[in-house]
C-alpha cells in the first residue's frame, strides 16, 4: 500500500491551478477586543488569506486595487518569471480600481509570503502581507501545521497608525508596540499534549528582529526560507529578521503546561531589544500521536566550495545625509544599479556590512546557500532568500541564475532602509547586450 502510494506520487503530472481573488481595500482591522484600526487589506482580513499549494500547480491571482493609491504585489521567496515578481521595474503598478493578473508556476516547497512591493512602509504596516505555503510530495508527518504571521504596529495616541515620523525612523525602522500574530494581539494557541505540529513563521514586520522562542522549551528547525534544511537543528530560539521564515517541528509537550511564544532581547545596534510576548500557548489533555520528523529530510547538494572566491562584493553601508539625517547604500549608491548577471554563470557573492547595524539582506527570485559568515562555513546548509548580516562583518553566499531573464532586485529587508535607498535592481541576461535594453525599460525608483 504504501510503495504504491509513492510510486503514483513520482509518475503523477500534476496541472492544477490555484485561483485566488485578491481584492486590496481598506477596512477595519481589529487588533485586539475594542482596538480597531483601518487596516489596508487583501479581502477585508489581515494577513490576507493564506495561499495553499502543491509543488508544480499554477498560482493564479487576480489583484483588484480598491485602495486609493496604486499596488503591486511580490512573491517572496517564490522562483517565479521576473515579470510576475510584483517591483516597479518589471510592471507598471496597478492604478486605484485596476487589476491585474498574476500567473506563475511555484517550483519549490516551503514557507514563502506576498507582500505589497509599493511604498511598502506604509502599505506593509497597514496590513498588505499574508502567507503562500507549497507542499511537496515528501512533507514529515505532523499532527497539526499551523502558519503563525508575526508582525508589530505603530499606533499613535489617538489609536490609529502613527505617521511616519522621519529621521529616527528612517535609521532604526519602524518598530510598533502592538504585537500581533496572525492579526491579533491577543492570539491564544491550544495545542494537544503528547502531540508534535509543524509551525510556520513569517516575519512581517517591517523592522523588528524577533529571536524566536517557545518560553525556553525546546524545538527543532526543519526548514528556512527555501524549503527543508537537511536535518532537523534542535534549539531554544531562532532569529527570525524581517521578511525570514522558519519552520519548527513544535512539541511533545507535557498537559497543563501554558508558555508564550516570545521574542528575546536581541541587538541589532538600533531601536529597543526586549523580551516581548506574541501569543500564549496552552496544552490541554494528550493525544495519540501520528506525527513522525525524520532525521534526513531532504540532501542539498552544495552549488560551491566553501571558499569559492567571491565573483561579486555587494557592500551594505550607510552616510549622513543633510536632506535625510541618513541615507542607506548600496556600493556607496543610494537604490543602486548593479551589475548584470549571466544566466548560468555562478555568483559568489560578499556581501559586506560597513555600516553600525544589522541589515537582513534578502535576494529575490532565487535561492542562495550561505558559503561563510565571517571566514566560517554556517552550521548547516540550506537554501535562502533571507539572511542577516551583522554590522562590520560579511558573508559569502552563492547562488546560480537559471533560464529567468529579466529585471531582479535585491534589498534590505528592513522596509525603512529598502525606501532609504538600500537596494539594487540589476538585470539577469542571456547575453551581455541584452543588459542595456532592460535597464532603459526600468521605472523609476521611490526615494
Ligand atoms: Cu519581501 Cu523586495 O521583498
Ligand atoms: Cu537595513
Ligand atoms: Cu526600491
């Protein structure tokens, strides 16, 4: 029975397509009893609906922009057709009463997300983001999956969104005092003792590091960014930048036990590092258990030597600025125009903090894996779209441009720094002329 259910798994060609409506429009968004604020939302909720997936299905979405200002929306994480990646250098943004349609097949398992791609600090904050999970065929066995958002708010004291308030803001990020996961600030979690569940983490938040953890108790990462890690990695916390996922096999635990799920204090060398609750977790009476992690969950073959030289120094820094207080860079350049990238030509890249705090760094489109953070090989491979770099130090990462032509971007995923100038679009071609035609068709670049 079971070989033979396998067996149909690895001949099944699969054609499925995923319609999902998605309509961006203000309205109330509740964060906790009697705390309302107008949210910005896809379909009224925030996050917006979950999008569910099985490897090889054709994701269609039909954006309609009720809101008043124009939108777009980017996959992240997904490998998707550099027309389809939802930045103003790939598509015009879709006007107040438009629409637009995104079609895409989603090669890859794993945690991914969608967000608004314009004037993210504002359309982010107010709630455009929500969640797109891909299954694969090989997914461990759990007793329950849950995807938990984690996101904070800036309110003024009226209650409402709190303006953005400049300098301060544009260095440290915007960091809010209202925690919230999946929405709301008062989430509660039951979960059976005796029970295992794959939680999927999404950080959403437009600044704030969160150094996950399960009030001390134990869990096993089994998959980042870009899908599976190779084995579970057993900890007590797990720091989660801004636009990073992780996926945690959570639990046994023990009946009557209540704990937070928490963010220690972490610092990035900006803003506030506390401990900080997002939501309460209580286990009830036990339950038979079905849920098997296996040891191997998937080989990653590596794509470089550990000490590849690097083909590319992308270096994140910062300067004083008299019009800004500060301006975020990337190779000394305010949003950036970097080099063009072969398809089929390896990339090592450095990529370098100059500046005094961290910056997640955040590719899109493609996968990378992590060759060395600092001289050192990391702990364990993966692939990434997020990873974060410290202040004064640098990290080596490899990534291979397959058959996707078209106009790419990386950023800092700290919005703040993303509108204050740290990002780059640059173009992956099939030959080195077909650079300049794209880079003319670029749109411009907010400040
Ligand atoms: Cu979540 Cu430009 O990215
Ligand atoms: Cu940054
Ligand atoms: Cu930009």
């Amino acid at each position: 029975m079971q070989s033979e259910h396998t067996h149909i798994h690895h001949h099944h060609v699969r054609q499925r397509e995923v319609v999902v409506q998605l309509e961006a429009r203000e309205a109330v968004w509740e964060l906790a009893p009697g705390k309302r604020v107008k949210g910005w939302t896809y379909n009224g909720q925030v996050p917006g609906p979950t999008i569910e997936a099985r490897v090889g299905d054709t994701v269609v979405v039909r954006l309609k922009n009720s809101l008043a200002e124009p939108t777009t929306i980017h996959w992240h994480g997904l490998r998707i057709p550099a027309a389809m990646d939802g930045t103003d250098v790939v598509q015009s943004p879709v006007a107040p009463g438009a629409s637009f349609e995104y079609r895409f097949v989603v090669p890859d398992a794993g945690t991914f997300w969608y967000h608004s791609h314009t004037n993210e600090t504002v359309q982010m904050e107010r709630g455009l983001y929500g969640a797109l999970i891909v299954r694969g065929d090989d997914e461990p066995v759990v007793d329950a999956e849950r995807v938990l958002e984690l996101d904070d708010v800036a309110l003024n004291w009226t209650g409402d969104f709190a303006s953005f308030s400049g300098t301060i803001q544009r260095h440290n990020g915007r960091q809010g005092d209202v925690l919230v996961v999946n929405g709301r600030a008062d989430t509660e979690l039951s979960v059976a003792a005796g029970q295992t569940e794959r939680w999927r983490f999404v950080n959403a938040s437009s600044a704030r590091y969160v150094l996950l953890s399960l009030g001390g108790r134990s869990f096993s990462m089994i998959g980042g960014t870009g899908g599976l890690l190779e084995a579970p990695v057993k900890t007590t916390s797990a720091l989660l930048p801004p636009g990073d996922r992780v996926d945690i096999a959570a639990g046994p635990f023990a009946e009557g036990d209540t704990f937070d799920i928490e963010s220690l204090p972490y610092n990035r060398h900006a803003g506030r590092t506390k401990r900080n609750r997002f939501a309460t977790v209580r286990v009830g009476a036990a339950k038979a258990s079905r849920a098997s992690i296996p040891e191997r969950l998937r080989t990653i073959a590596p794509i470089a030597a550990a000490n590849a030289t690097p083909t590319r120094r992308v270096v994140l820094g910062e300067k004083l600025s008299l019009r800004h207080g500060m301006d975020f860079l990337i190779n000394g350049e305010s949003h950036h125009t970097d080099k063009p990238v072969m398809v089929g030509e390896l990339q090592i890249w450095e990529v370098a903090n100059t500046s005094h705090m961290d910056h997640p760094f955040h590719l899109h489109g493609f996968f990378f894996q992590v060759l060395s953070e600092n001289g050192t090989p990391p702990a364990y491979r993966s692939w990434e779209d997020t990873i974060n770099v410290p202040p004064k130090s640098s990290v080596v990462i490899a990534w291979l441009p397959d058959d996707r032509p078209g106009m790419w971007m990386y950023h800092c995923h700290i919005l703040e720094h993303h509108a204050a100038g740290m990002m780059a679009n640059f173009a992956v071609v099939r030959a080195p002329e077909d650079a300049a035609g794209m880079q003319a068709g670029m749109g411009h670049c907010h400040t």
